[in-house]
C-alpha cells in the first residue's frame, strides 16, 4: 500500500506520470518532460511537492544538548532561525541517515529522509532512552506538508503573495509567517543549486499553499528533474553517494562533522580511528567520454580491477555531457584521473572533474 501527499490528485489531474518512491506515489515527471522541467529550474522557477519527507520535532530543556549528541554538526553554534544539513550515524560512523536540524526559539525539528523516517525515528527514540535526556520527542511528518520552491524567480514569485520579506532569509536559514493565505515556516535551502525556498505547513493547508504557488508562477516539477539537478550540483543522494556502509569521510562530507564540538555523538569514535589510519576510499565525480550513459550500478574498473560501481549516474541537461560520481581509491581520488565505467558491457573512459558539475546555479551562500 502506497502513501499519497494531499497533492496526489492534482498531479494526477496534470497529467503526472506516478511512480512509487519510498513508499509514496510520487509524481516522477509531467507532460512536458524532465528536461524541459530541468531547464525550468534553472531558468524561471518550478516547485516540488515533497511532503513525503520526515520531520521529528524535539522540545524540553534538554532539546540542543540531546540534537548535539544525536548528529554530527554543532547545534550549538546554531542561533534560533538557523538550519543546518547534519547526519545521524550508526555506532560504526556510517550513514544512518542525512539530515536537515532547524532551530527555534522553543524547539528543534529534524528532516529527515521518506525512506528512512521509520528507521530514523526508531533510532532517535533508543537515543532519548539511552541518555535519559529531559527532552519530548513527535513524530510530526503525517502533519506536516512541504514545498519546494525554487529558481532564480523563487524570490521573484513568492514575495507577492507574502508579507514577510524574503530578503531577509539568508541562506540556511528560516522565518515563520503567512505566505499565500497559510500559516508556514519558510527557510532558504534547497537541493536544485540554484536559489529558493523550502516551505512548511500543516498537512491540511498543503493544497492550498500548492495553488497559491503555482498560481504565483511556480511550475510544478517531477523527481525525475529533482535527481538531474542535485546530481549536478554533485549533491549526496541516500541510497546512492550515502548509505550504512558509507562514512561522512569517504563521502566527501566530512565538514559536517564536529569532532570535538563538546559533544560525543554516536559514531565519532570510529570516524576519530578511521580519519588517523585514512581512508580507503573517497567519493568523486567524473564525466563520462565516448557514447553512453553512466547509470547506477554500472561496474568501475580502476587499472584493470573493479573498485565500485556508480553511484548516480546520467546525462548532464545544462552541460549537455554524461556525468556521474564513484568512489575511487585515495590515490586515484583527484582531478584528471582516468578510469573505466563498464556501460553494458563496453568500458568507456571516464575522467574525474570537479564538483559540483554545474557551476552556475542562483543559490545564494
């Protein structure tokens, strides 16, 4: 049995292709197709319905001591209104799951992802039983819709129907008020590269919130297009650059991990072994030469041996070139390197490049 966002049938009604996605049905791609909805993106400005994901809310007076010990970034450098993309990692210092923290005044709310919410959940409430910690943790994803509003218009489009003004939303983070007639929480993230808002509301106001978007300009966009522009971007995907045989420090992610932040979280003992003995492998992105497409799973062959396989793959829209990422050893693990990526049966040459692929993006930083 699927799930579906209150949105499910007006994706439906636009003549969405549904696919199931971690349990949802999720529109993939509309008529118009995912690279013309790609284009839009970075072009104008598109919106995303991704009330699939999770969001845990944590209150008491023991609420950024207990986040500080439960992921990998600093929550106390976080003032109130601030976000924060963290991890939370099993005992071993792998990928539990990534993560959004937002903080308020009265409390914290972790994002996490649709695939993971039950595990993630489950492991946030062992934490709280462990520690003892005086904290209130709820579950809030089935009351919770969300957004995702973004372009270089995202700005353009939205404040017309707001009185907040979203100039000042720096990046990473969030302001409360009423956008298109809904009570919300509005904050300046997103996975696309370019500018843009992800917006919050109570479950029941989603579709209403919905109209007041694209009837404000936004164009509604599939996941197809989602996946295209965060690979560009060289953005972590769970299930793919991440996952619980992977650590922050293989993936290139280790700037969100706080060694030494005045709070042992779980995991960082074997993040402290593994960073004084190096690590084996390392994520990188590479473009792919000759004719085909890198797609996920194909084998990757490094001086005649298979050392991983790729991990995201596909044709680039904005560069018009195949891109994807691996992981490779440390050795191998820099700009201009040559190694193979077996494509159905032919090893075409494949060169790591820089990340993110896509340099051009509108995000502000």
């Amino acid at each position: 049995m699927l799930k579906h966002t209150p949105l499910a049938d007006i994706h439906r009604a636009l003549g969405a292709k549904m696919v199931p996605f971690a349990g949802w049905e999720m529109p993939v791609q509309y008529p118009a197709g995912i690279i013309a909805e790609h284009q839009t993106v970075r072009s104008g400005v598109g919106v995303f319905d991704v009330s699939h994901m999770g969001e845990f809310e944590v209150t008491g007076p023991d609420r950024n001591a207990f986040v500080n010990r439960l992921t990998t970034n600093d929550v106390a450098a976080l003032e109130p209104g601030g976000v924060q993309y963290s991890a939370l990692l099993t005992r071993e210092g792998t990928f539990l799951d990534d993560c959004t923290v937002y903080r308020f005044e009265d409390r914290l709310m972790l994002v996490v992802n649709a695939g993971n919410r039950d595990k993630a959940w489950e492991h946030v409430v062992d934490y709280k039983q462990k520690t003892a910690a005086n904290v209130r943790l709820k579950d809030i994803s089935e009351d919770t819709g969300l957004l995702a509003v973004q372009g270089p218009r995202a700005q353009a489009s939205l404040q017309p129907i707001t009185q907040l003004d979203l100039e000042k939303i720096g990046y990473y983070k969030c302001a409360q008020g009423v956008l298109g007639g809904v009570q919300c929480f509005i904050s300046r993230t997103g996975y696309t590269g370019e500018d843009g808002f992800e917006i919050y509301c109570r479950w029941r106001d989603t579709v209403t919130l919905w109209q007041a978007v694209t009837g404000a300009g936004a164009v509604p966009i599939g996941l197809g297009a989602r996946d295209s522009l965060r690979l560009e971007m060289g953005y972590a995907l769970y299930g793919q650059e991440i996952d619980d045989t992977i650590t922050p420090l293989e993936a290139g992610l280790g700037w969100i991990v706080k060694i030494g932040k005045g709070a042992h979280f779980m995991g960082e003992k074997a993040l402290v072994e593994q960073k004084a003995r190096g690590v084996t492998r390392k994520t990188v992105g590479f473009r792919l030469h000759g004719r085909g497409i890198a797609r996920h799973g194909y084998p990757v062959w490094y001086e005649g041996k298979q050392v991983d396989i790729v991990r995201s793959g596909g044709q680039s829209p904005s560069l018009g070139y195949p891109i994807g990422t691996t992981m490779l050893p440390p050795d191998a693990a820099r700009i201009g390197t040559r190694f193979q990526v077996e494509c159905r049966g032919e090893k075409l040459d494949a060169e790591v490049v820089k990340r993110p692929f896509y340099g051009q993006g509108s995000v502000r930083k």
